[in-house]
C-alpha cells in the first residue's frame, strides 16, 4: 500500500509538471498580447510624430522661401523713383521731416527676416539712403558698425565750384539718411541736433570713437529718448499718399 501510494504521488507531481510545462509552451508560442499591440500602436504614432514634423519643417521652409522673394522684390523696388525717401523738409526743433514710401514702410514692418538682406545692399548707392533708414528702425548691434563703415565721409556745407547741383544734393542727402538711421537706432546725438543733420566731416570718426569705447556693453533702447534731435519715424511711416 505504501509503495503505491508513492507511485501515484510521483505521477500527480509528474502530471503537475507536464501541465505547467505545456502552458509554459503555450505562452512562448501565443500570438502576441495586449502589450505588444499597444508597442505597435506607439511605433505608429511615433512614425505619424515625424512624418508631421517633416510635414511642418517643408511647410516652415516653403514660408521662409517666399519670404525671402518678397524681401528681395521689395529690396529690388526701392531703385525705382517713386519710391525713394522724400521730404527734406526740416523743422525747428526736430530737424528732417523724411517720407517713407510704400517699400521701405512694409520692409520696416517685416523687420528682422528683411535686415540681413538690407545690410548687404548698403554700398548699393541706387538705394543706400533708403535701405540706411529702414535699418536705423529695424538694426540690432551687428548693424551699427555695418552703418558706421558705410557713412559718408566727405561733406560739403556749400556747393562747391564745379560741383553739380545734383551731386552735391546727393551727397547731403545721403549723409542726413545716414544720419538719421544712427541716431534713432543707437540714441546717440552724434551729428545731429535740434536743427536736424550737422554736415561736418569729423562726423564719421566721432561714431568709430563712440562705437569702438561702447560696442562691448551697448544695448539696443527699446524706448528712444524724447529729445528734439531724435528723427520722428512715426512722421516717416505716415502713408505718403
């Protein structure tokens, strides 16, 4: 009796064994479960994550490039007649009275994508006056050494004999763009006061000496000083029509 006690608890362990090892199998073998599912699902979503994120940076690249075309027409449309900076007016206090045209408002209004294009084109003399204004609302620090290099240098007070009308009034009129560019940019009263431009050519060096004791710590004001030799841009940005 014992020894068949004996043997039927061995075949029940063995059965027991048998069974487990079977459902071991099973489990190995199964299809695969929930978890496998939902790590499928998050490959999915992780696929449809960049597939919208390419989606986003071609669309952000396609903004970009029609941007930089319509800064590049702008640019291009300031070389026509009607759209150079006008007025020369002058009022005491205050100085010039310039006019914005419509090219030169709406690149101000782009500001930051439009400024690097600009400051490429400033040894352009076709359109040096118009692209020195805009810069002197939209420039950041890197643009004040760029509008220093290119200030005028040579200044006449008078015409000078032999000197054509339209060259000398050129000149004085690029060196009052350039002028009031500085000025309101970096609110420095350097070759400018309450009477507008002072055509002096030690103007030049004066804001090399400025920027060269100052360009380590200057910082751009984001609110211009109300001083009667600060050029009026909410006057310029008036529609001129």
């Amino acid at each position: 009796m014992d020894f068949d006690c004996s043997v039927h608890a061995h075949r029940a362990v063995l059965a027991v064994l048998v069974l487990a090892i079977g459902l071991l199998g099973s489990l190995l073998l199964a299809e695969p479960g929930p978890e496998i599912r939902v790590s499928d699902r998050t490959k999915s979503l992780k696929m449809t994550g960049r597939h919208l994120s390419a989606a986003g940076d071609a669309t952000e690249l396609l903004r970009k490039a029609e941007l930089d075309r319509r800064v590049t027409r702008l640019i291009a449309e300031l070389s026509r007649e009607e759209n150079k900076v006008r007025g020369w007016t002058r009022a005491i206090p205050g100085g010039e009275l310039l006019v914005f045209t419509p090219p030169m408002i709406e690149l101000i209004r782009l500001g930051e994508p439009a400024r690097v294009a600009l400051e490429n084109r400033l040894q352009d003399q076709t359109i040096c006056n118009e692209v020195a204004v805009i810069l002197g609302a939209i420039g950041t620090r890197e643009t004040i050494p760029i509008l220093i290099a290119a200030y005028p240098k040579q200044v006449y007070r008078e015409l000078p004999s032999g000197y054509g009308d339209d060259e000398y009034y050129a000149l004085r009129n690029k060196h009052i763009c350039f002028t009031y560019a500085l000025t309101y940019l970096t609110a420095q009263p350097i070759g400018r006061d309450r009477t507008g431009t002072i055509f002096e050519e030690a103007t030049q060096t004066a804001w090399q000496a400025w920027w060269k004791s100052r360009h380590e710590s200057f910082v751009i004001p984001a609110t211009k000083p109300r001083s009667t030799w600060v050029p009026s841009y909410d006057y310029s940005m008036r529609d001129p029509n």
